[in-house]
C-alpha cells in the first residue's frame, strides 16, 4: 500500500522538459526546486509511522461509517504509545464522511488551566459551527449549547489525552445527546475514564512488536528501515530496552543519528541498560543528559514556558537569540534529536510526555517552595508566589495569560435611550435614560472588579528574571521593581494609555504589547531608548496615534503596527533604522504617510502594507532597500510604483491586489531579477510591459479580474520558471502563441471574459501543466492539440455558452481524473472520452442540448461521480451499467411551472416537459450500479412499474424520485438497508408507500397530492424528518406515534387528516421536536399571546425559544407572488430581538412547505440555546415576530402568534405526572394535549 500511494503521489508531480541547449538551466532548477521541496516538507507529528494501517483497517470496519448508529470508541494505553498519532490518522480517514467535525487536542491541559473547561466547550462548539454562536461563559450553559447542537448534526469528534469524566461530561456527556451517524473518539491513559454508559467500542492500543519496534528506530537512527553489520545486534539490544513505546524509539534513535561509531552505539547502551523497564521518562532523561548546558536550558525554557502557546520558530529564535544563546543552531539540534517539533505552519509542538519531563526536572528544583524554581508557569503558583512576594533570585522565566473576555455588545442602552429622548422629549424616555446610565455603570464597575491586578513590588527579587510573559493583566506600583534583565515581555492587553516614566526594560530584546490600549509609547517629554530592542509588537493597538523617534533604537529588526487604525503616519526615524528587517502596517485603515526618507533602510527585507487604503504613494527612494524581499500593497491608493523600485534585484514577491487606481507597470518591471510572484488581481492595470519577459525566476503570475487588461505580451513566453498563470476576469482577445513555451506551468486559469474565443494551438506545448480552467468565454472548440496534455488531471470549462464540441483528441490524456463542463452548448460527447481510464468525477451539469451519451462511457472504469443534472439526455447507452465504480449519480432535469386546463387561473403546477406523453421507463442499466451511495433522477418523467430489484442497489444512501410519474414503489426499496434520506416530493400518481428501511433518516412526499396511505412506519426509529405538505388524500400515518427520533414534521396542506391523525400525534414522543406544521388556527394556551420580555434568573438558564404562528397563503391573487412556485418554504415572516424598541437581531422563520389552500395553518418552531434568537438574549430585551417587509411572496397572511421560553428544568419532573395540572407538564406533553383538541 505504501508503495503504491508513493507511486500514485509520483505520478501526481510533472517531469521536467528537457533540451539539450538548456541544460545547466535545467540543473539549476531542477536544485533549486529540491531544496524549496525540502524546505516545505512539514515536521509534523509522526512524520513515519510503523504498523499505522493494519490499525486503521481495523478501526474502520469497527466503527462502520454507514452506521445509522452513535458510535463512541475509547482509546486506551500507557503514555507514549502512539493514541494521538492513531486518533490524528482515523480523522484524518474519516474527516471526508463528515460536515460537522472537530479535534480537540491536550483536553487534560487544558482543563486544569483557569477556565479550561469552557475554553474547551468554546472550541468545541466553534469547530461544530464557526462564527454562529457567541461564546459560552459557564460549564452548564456550554453543556446545554453543545446537546443542543449536535442532537442536530451529524458529528465527528475527537477528545485527545482526557484524564478525567468531568471533561467528558462537560464535552460529549452521554450517546443520547448526538444526532444518529455521529462519531465520537476518545483517547485516554486511564481506562477507568471510560465509562460504559458512553463508550461502546474500546481499543487498547499497544506497544509495537520487535520487528516493528526495529523498523521504526532503525527509521529515525539510520534513516533505514532495518540496520545492517555491527549495528544490527546494537539495536536489537538497544530496541529491547524502550519497551516497544513509540516515542521512546524515536528520542533513543535521534539522540543517536549523529553517531556512527559502533564504540558510541556501545557507550549509549551502557547508559540506556541503566534506565527503569517500561519507564519513559528515564529514556526521555538520557536524551536531555546528552545536551550542552545551553541546548539544555533553551530546551526547558521550550517546555516551562512556550510550549502551549502556539509560538512559531522565528518568534522562538528571536526571544532566545535575545538571551544571548545560539538559538538557531539549538533549536536545530533539538528538533533533530526529536525533543521538539514544528507543525506546518511552523508552530512549536512538544509530545506531552518530554514536556512534562523538562517540566518535571524544573519542579525538582523545589519541590515544596514554587518561587525557589526557574521558570513557572502555573498559573496558581504564580499567582501565589506574586501575591505572597516569594519571588527570589532563582527565578528565571513566568508566563501567564489571563485570557481577554470576548463579549459581544449590543449596542448601549443608554446610547439607545438617549437617541429616543432626543428624537421624542418626554418624562417616560428621560427615566429610562437614566436607568439605563445607572445600569451601564453598573456593568463598568463589574467589569473593572474582575481586572486581575499585580503589585509591580512583586518582581522586586527576581533580580535574573528574563522572561516574562503577564497577559491581561493590570500593573499597580512602582515600575522600577521591574527587573533589569528582562529580555522578553509580552504584556497583550495592556490597560494603560502610555507607558510610566519609570518604566524602561532597558536589557529588553523583544516587547510585546499587541492588543493593547496604548496611546502613545511614551510621553514626548519621557522619551526611552532601549538600545537592545530587536522586536517591537504593538499589533492591534487601535488607540495608538503616534510612534515616537525611534533612531535611537538601532538595534531594532522587528516593528509590527498591524490594525493600528488611528496611526495617520510613521515616524520620519523610522526611514533611518539600518537594522530593521521587517516593517509590518497591514490594516492600518488610516495611515496617509510613510517616512520621506527610507534611505536607511538597507536591510529591509519585508514591506507590508497591504489594506492601507488611505496610502498614495511609495517614498521616491524606495530603491534604497536593497534587501528587500516582499512588497505587499494590496487594497492601496497607488497609483503608480516610483522609477526606483528597479533596484530591488532581491525582491521576491510583489502584491497590488485590488489597487484600484494603478493602471500600469513600469517598464523597468523585468529587471526584478529575483522575483517569484507578481499578483495583481482586481487592479486598474490595463498593460503589461514587455519585460515581463525578463523574470526569469517568475513562478505565479496572477492577473484575476484586471477588468480593463486586454493583452498578453509575447515575452510571456520567456518565463521558465513560471508555475501558476491565472488571467481569469479580464478581457484579452487572445492568448499569445508564445504561451505554448511555459514548458514547467502547471496551473492555468482563463475565464469569465466574453472577449475570448480561441485558445492557440500551441496550448499543446504545456507539457508540465495539470489543472486547465476555462469559464465564461466565447469558444466555439477547443483546439486538437489539447490532447497533447499528457500530464493534465482537470479539465474544467464552466459558462463556455459558445462551446459546441469536444476535439476527440481528448481521449489522449490519459491522467485526466476531473472533467468538468457545465453549462455549455455541447450535443454529444466524443467516443474518445471512453479511453479516460483514470477519470473520477465527470460532471456535465445544464449542459441543456447534450441529448445522448457516447456507448464507450462504459470503460470509464475508475469514474466514481457523474453529475449531469439539467441536460437533455433521456435514453442512456447499454454499456451504462458497466460503469461498476459509479458512487454517485445525479441525473436530475428541472422542472417547470405551468397551468393545467383543470386547474384555477391562480394555482401553479409542475411539468418538466410541455408534454406530458413525453413518458419513459425505469432504466434497468441503474440497477447494476452496485456501489451507488447516491442516486438523483428528479423529474425524468419515469412511469410504469419500476422493476423490483432495488436491493441490488445496497450500498444506497441517497435516493431522489421526485417529479416523476410512477404510481407505486417496489417492495424491495425496505432490501436498502443503509438508506438514509428518500426524496419522492411532486409524484402525483404516487398513491401508496411499501414498508420503508428503518435507516431512514428522512422522508419527503411533499405534493404527492394523489397519496393515500402510508404502510406502519413504526420500524423507522431514525426518522427526523417528515415532509408530508399538501398530501390532500391522506388520511392515516401509521406508527407515527412510535417515531422516537423526529424532529421536523411537515403537514401544511393535509386538510384530510382524520382525527386519528391527529390522536397519534397527542401520543407521540415530542421531546426532540424542531418544526411542527399543520392545518390549524390556535396558538397553544401557554404561549405569550404577544412579544415577550426576556428576564434573566439568576438560577434559571434559558434553554430555547418557542415560536408558533399562523398563516395563511392567498392564492387568489398570482401575480403577487415574486418568484414562481414551486417554493419550498414560506419566508416572510421574521422574529426580531428588541433592546428599547431597537432591533438587535432578526432571524427568518423558515415555514417548510407552501400550503395549495387559502386555509390557516399553523407552524411551531423551536430554537435551541445555541442559536442567535436565544443566546442574545439578555435582560430586558423582548422577542417580537413580524411579516417581512417588503415581502417576499406578497400572498401570506400572519393572522396570529405566540412566543413561550423554555427554561432549564421544564421537562425534568420524574415523579406521578398524572397528579400534574396542565401548566405543570412538560412542554411536549402540553403539544400533545394540543393536539389531540384540535
């Protein structure tokens, strides 16, 4: 397997062309791209794995993803022995099934952190449904919020290295909260955590066997997979002595990559022999003993303190380079010995177990007495140290982060009431005005009550302190007492508007106070110079106003301003700081001026100025950064680049990105020797020069929606090295010939440009080039040379309206996995396509004159998606069935909307065809299609009897019948026994349902309006959704009263209910219910009959909102309606949150299903905790319902509402519930009771 997936990886990377003439070129390249592939190969965790598939095969069949069923499995194992790395893998096998997913990694260390818990829950809930929930504040609230949300969807969840039930009864609490099909894996040391009421599948995971354990240290000490002469017999002695733990094959095999001699092998032998059996941390304790002094004190600063703070490697290196360590050779050595990691996005990673080890050896320092160690970081410790004033001289490094309260505010009720007095005088606004100042400072009081406050006199020991981290915090005292030797502070959040006079960390090599509420640095006439200053963070500073002279600070490389809105310009000194490396004013919303002068700044190496919309102009002697490598400009004023950016012959990417007023480029542009990237997407620029043909070491030129660019120069063509052309949204006329020369272009993006007709024959010179995406043009073809891409695996053309055929050439390109051609004016595809024996998805979607398919489809033995919807194809070749890999089809036409002769003037009904003779079979070939998982034939006009021999199609999980004509359904459709969701909505002669499979989740007959029974639907214990609207004839729902799982329940419409209908539902399990609908017009009695004022216990959480409307939908008046019918839902009646009459949030009640009857209807919806119209909520704030206005389908009547919240504990009476009056029952047995009086 492994073989294979390196050889299909292989087969994914172009080759290189070749010429003669080229060939010290092609070397040069060919070394370069080597190394650049080196550089991005992420170290990650568990970069090589031993025995990582049998266990994923294993788990895979285990947990059975087509499962209707809650699967919660539990992984269990001694620390070290790989649980993270085979949970990392099975997500990453199972992420694909999955919408809705999240990892939560260290839940352990998180949790014992303040607050730990809710952190959790707060991740949790955001991965699930990012940006839709305001975060959570107490334990309880995010339990309600997460059962809420996942009893919706269905999840996949991971909870790595938990150690205690309390984390799980915060996180996933028991089976019964998740929706049907979701996943849940947990991994843990303790076993014990795992109860069995959650955990249904547990997994121990063990150590490896001595083949795999020789494997794998032989990987990490040899770079082999097996060690060979007077290695071999050292190993296998060496491998007996880990205990078969992965990680502790890994750090033995680093700590000896380096040695060669099988003399060193021997010594280190001697010293693991001394090592306790099975007992990780002594391995891990033989790797650290092997450091220098300063290797070791970089690796405990590593472990104490930045560890868990997601810092990248540059950020590392400049803080301990600030130390004065050799930081960039240390932390080499570190990574090489596999104590440390960096992700991919080079983040710092650390396995628990080293980090609790170098953790371990600090904490032996003192057992007892925290202050007496070298570096803290609990936060307890801390806190009680600084507090107690035990700071002493030992102590060398503390962090400690506060997190910043992210609360979402309305706007303030007194603004809101002043705005109403002022709009309308009178006693009543006056008074609510100043209750409503009273309570505003009432808020401000708490809010200054909860600042975590530190006595600066606190540090005034900790004479070696130089590594500080005191985050949200707020200082009080003397600054002085600070300590002299700080090299590192980060204080985000900083309270203060200047920096006091006796503040001056004058050894200090990076300062950090991003996020702060600083004014001005210092005040003018308490200027500091800290001469040692490398890095200056003040990101997010929105208060900032101005940057003091900073010409003192020439040690200075680092100036980050990033969304320091106030900032109007820099600091003219800032032009002279010859060290300064990187100058960051990304978002600096109103910056106008930069430094005139920039002379100095000769070692420049990043300029970032992107989203400075108020900025100009560049300074005229930009050419003086001679260093410089990256220019981003995007969303500036400039409206041209200054003659002196030629000089820039290291510059390696340049960006002007939405630069609306720069019209052209310097024709000097080609002598940016150097540069990799040009990207001038949005822009004004209606020419490019020649010279463009000079970069050489282009890679990605971008020109997307440059709407006023109309021509390619031929010098493109001279650009080697180029990788990714994209010229998408502009309106070139034809690409020059010369583009047939990009002999390494890889990706090519032409489109949304009328302009273009043709591509020139020399496209076939690509050779390197594996994703072809044209759209929106005026080709008529594609030329024969196309076929000459033997490399390409898309081909994607979108809205080519003009394109009328396929060259047959295409079925020469024989690694194409993707086709795509939507929406063009084709007839037929050539027979050649049968040749594409490595095709996967193929999708010709509102291609509406392709009326056939070619009978060599049948080859396309590797074609998994065939996406087709709106073509004109009705009959399909005998070798359709041969397509055996086929996963999903859909094949849906659209429907129309016409008037029948029987019916009223006003009525609308639906027809895919004028005429309706137009009628076909079933196609059998559908039913050899054995590994359909989704299968999409709306509105094919498919009469007659449909063969019984649906269980052939067994792996089936989505199945769509709609709009067609058949008047039964075969016996064999229960044989689909994974069948998940049946969509028969708008068969009109459809007037009886078989027994139904239980796995169903969902049901639509919608508009089946000749529909008169349904068979027991008792066995579908799955069912959350079923959608009956407009079902006239039907008359019984049997087994709706055993339907545990529903959750949507659409009857609008089904005027013929009979009362014993309705019985069932008064017997029905209504605890899950969403959205109810049904012929009706009362409002339950318990409901507020008008807007409802939310009042906010203190021992009383809100846990959702109820709202029931009445409607109605005149159909008397059709030229009302907007947009046509069918509509599936009504839109337009809303529910809006009101503070002081002002609106705060507004929501659209979606009323499922449009009734065909004048008569009222009535809609329940319930809105969980974790929705908007609940969360936001707060006290005094009302909830009102309205129509929208103007409406959407000017027909709906909103004849009544009522609105009634539900609190905690309303459904949680266990005792005689027959004693209990009617306002004392649960809210689904009062539905209930409603129903069964209707």
């Amino acid at each position: 397997m492994r073989w294979r997936r390196a050889m299909e990886k292989a087969g994914e990377t172009p080759g290189w062309v070749f010429n003669n003439s080229e060939e010290a070129q092609l070397v040069q390249a060919l070394v370069t791209r080597v190394f650049i592939e080196l550089s991005n190969t992420p170290v990650g965790v568990a970069a090589y794995t031993v025995g990582l598939d049998s266990h994923i095969e294993k788990l895979m069949i285990l947990l059975d993803v087509k499962n209707n069923g809650i699967q919660v499995l539990g992984f269990h194992g001694m620390g070290g022995v790989g649980k993270t790395t085979l949970a990392k893998a099975l997500y990453g096998s199972l992420v694909g099934h999955f919408k809705y997913r999240s990892f939560i990694s260290n839940v352990r260390e998180t949790s014992a952190q303040d607050n730990g818990l809710v952190s959790l829950q707060n991740q949790l809930i955001n991965n699930i449904s990012p940006g839709k929930v305001s975060p959570i504040r107490e334990i309880n609230a995010g339990i309600t919020a997460i059962k809420e949300m996942v009893n919706e969807k269905q999840v996949l969840v991971v909870l790595d290295d938990v150690d205690n039930i309390s984390q799980l009864n915060a996180l996933i609490g028991n089976r019964e909260w998740f929706y049907k099909g979701s996943q849940i894996i947990i991994t843990t040391r303790d076993r014990e955590v795992l109860s069995k009421h959650l955990v249904n599948e547990f997994y121990e995971v063990r150590e490896l066997d001595s083949s795999e354990s020789l494997q794998l240290f032989s990987y990490h000490a040899l770079k082999g997979e097996k060690p060979t002469g007077a290695f071999l017999n050292l190993s296998k002695q060496i491998v007996s002595l880990t205990g078969g733990l992965p990680l502790a094959l890994e750090v033995f095999g680093s700590f000896l990559f380096d040695k060669r001699k099988p003399k060193e092998w021997e010594d280190a032998l001697q010293k693991f022999k001394e090592i306790r059996p099975r007992y990780l941390q002594d391995v891990l304790m033989v790797s650290f003993n092997g450091l220098d002094e300063q290797e070791k004190c970089i690796f405990l600063d590593l472990a104490c303190l930045f560890a868990e703070m997601r810092i990248k490697r540059e950020d590392a290196i400049d803080i301990l380079k600030g130390c004065g360590f050799n930081a960039e050779r240390t932390v080499t050595v570190l990574t090489a010995k596999s104590l440390i990691k960096f992700t991919e996005d080079n983040i710092l990673w650390m396995h628990d177990q080293v980090r609790d080890m170098g953790r371990q050896i600090v904490r032996e320092n003192s057992l007892v007495d925290p202050g007496m160690r070298t570096r803290l970081w609990d936060r307890d410790e801390i806190m009680t140290v600084l507090k107690d004033m035990k700071g002493t001289q030992c102590i060398e490094g503390i962090v400690l982060d506060f997190e910043k309260r992210n609360i979402v505010k309305h706007p303030s009720g007194d603004k809101i009431s002043w705005v109403n007095f002022r709009r309308k005088p009178n006693f009543t606004f006056a008074v609510t005005y100043l209750k409503e100042r009273y309570k505003s400072y009432l808020e401000d009081r708490a809010e200054k009550e909860r600042e975590v406050i530190i006595c600066t006199k606190s540090f005034k020991n900790m004479v070696n302190l130089r590594l500080l981290q005191i985050n949200n915090v707020n200082l009080e005292g003397e600054f002085k007492y600070l300590p002299v030797e700080l090299k590192w502070l980060q204080w985000k959040g900083c309270p203060m508007k200047t920096l006091p006079s006796d503040f001056c960390p004058c050894k200090a090599v990076v300062l950090d106070l991003s996020e702060s509420k600083l004014e001005h640095l210092w005040h003018s006439n308490n200027y500091k110079v800290l001469e040692n200053l490398k890095v200056l963070n003040l990101r997010g500073c929105y208060n900032l106003i101005a940057i003091p002279d900073l010409s003192g600070h020439q040690a200075l490389e680092k100036l980050d301003l990033e969304r320091c809105g106030r900032l109007i310009k820099i600091h003219e000194s800032i032009g002279s700081l010859s060290s300064l490396l990187h100058l960051i004013l990304r978002d600096c919303s109103n910056l106008i001026e930069l430094p005139s002068d920039v002379s100095g700044l000769k070692q420049l190496e990043s300029l970032i100025l992107s989203h400075c919309s108020k900025v100009k102009e560049l300074p005229e002697n930009i050419g003086s950064m001679k260093s410089l490598k990256e220019l981003l400009l995007d969303e500036t004023s400039i409206e041209i680049l200054p003659e002196s950016i030629f000089h820039l012959t290291n510059l390696e990417m340049l960006s002007l990105n939405d630069c609306k007023l720069l019209k052209g480029l310097p024709q000097f542009i080609g002598k940016l020797c150097s540069l990799k990237e040009l990207s001038l997407n949005n822009s004004a620029l209606e020419e490019i020069p020649d010279s463009i043909g000079s970069l050489a070491n282009l890679e990605e030129l971008s020109l997307k929606c440059c709407r006023s660019l109309t021509r390619i120069p031929d010098s493109i063509g001279n650009l080697k090295s180029l990788t990714n052309f994209f010229i998408n949204g502009t309106k070139i006329k034809e690409l020059p010939w010369s583009i047939g020369s990009l002999s390494n272009l890889k990706h090519l993006l032409i489109g949304e440009n009328y302009f273009l007709s043709k591509l020139p024959d020399s496209i076939g010179g690509l050779a390197s080039i594996v994703e072809l995406n044209i759209e929106g043009t005026s080709m008529t073809n594609l030329p024969d040379q196309i076929g000459a891409l033997k490399v390409l695996k898309k081909l994607e053309i979108r809205k080519c309206e003009s394109l009328i055929s396929l060259p047959e050439s295409i079925g020469s390109m024989l690694t194409l996995t993707t086709l795509i051609i939507f929406q063009a004016n084709i007839s037929e595809l050539p027979e050649s396509i049968g040749m594409l024996e490595n095709l996967i998805v193929l999708r010709l979607d509102k291609c509406k004159q392709l009326y056939k398919l070619p009978s060599s489809i049948g080859k396309l033995k590797s074609l998994q998606c065939l996406l087709m919807e709106e073509t004109a194809v009705t009959d399909l070749p005998e070798s359709f069935g041969m397509l055996s890999s086929l996963l999903i089809i859909k094949m849906a036409k659209k429907p129309h909307v016409e008037l029948l002769e029987s019916s009223t003037p006003k009525d609308a009904v639906i027809h895919n065809t004028k005429e309706k003779s137009k009628l076909m079979d079933f196609p059998t070939s559908f039913l050899n299609l054995s590994r359909l998982c989704e299968f999409n034939i709306c509105a094919w006009q498919i009469s007659g009897k449909i063969p019984d021999d649906f269980e052939k199609l067994s792996t089936l999980e989505i199945l769509n019948l709609g709009h067609n004509h058949f008047c039964s359904l075969p016996s064999s459709l229960r044989g689909l026994s994974i069948l998940k969701k049946l969509i028969l909505s708008h068969c009109k002669e459809l007037k009886t349902l078989p027994p139904l499979p239980s796995s169903l989740q969902e049901v639509n007959v919608s508009n089946c309006i000749a529909l008169e029974s349904f068979s027991d639907l008792s066995n579908l214990e799955n069912l959350c959704d079923l959608n009956l609207t407009n079902c006239e004839k039907l008359m019984d729902i049997p087994g709706l009263e055993c339907l545990e799982s529903l959750r949507r329940l659409y009857m609008s419409g089904c005027n013929a209910c009979s009362s014993v209908v309705k019985r069932r539902l008064a017997k029905a399990p209504l605890r899950n219910f969403c959205k109810i609908s049904m012929p009706g017009s009362k409002i339950p009695d318990f409901f507020s009959q008008k807007e409802v004022r939310f009042e906010d216990f203190k021992n009383r959480q809100i846990k959702g909102v109820i709202i029931g409307v009445v409607f109605s939908v005149n159909h008397q008046i059709s030229e009302d309606f907007r947009h046509p019918l069918p509509a599936d839902a009504i839109v337009d009646i809303e529910a809006s949150i009101l503070k002081l009459d002002f609106q705060i949030f507004k929501t659209t009640l979606h009323l499922m299903g449009v009734p065909k009857t004048n008569d009222n209807q009535i809609h329940l919806c319930q809105y969980p905790n974790c929705h908007p119209l609940v969360s936001s909520l707060k006290d005094g704030y009302k909830i009102h319902v309205t129509k929208r206005n103007p409406p959407f389908m000017k027909g709906v009547e909103l004849k009544n509402w009522g609105i009634y919240l539900v609190f905690d504990g309303d459904d949680d009476y266990e005792g005689d519930k027959e004693s209990l009056n009617q306002r004392q029952k649960s809210i689904p047995e009062r539905l209930a009771k409603i129903f069964s009086d209707l």
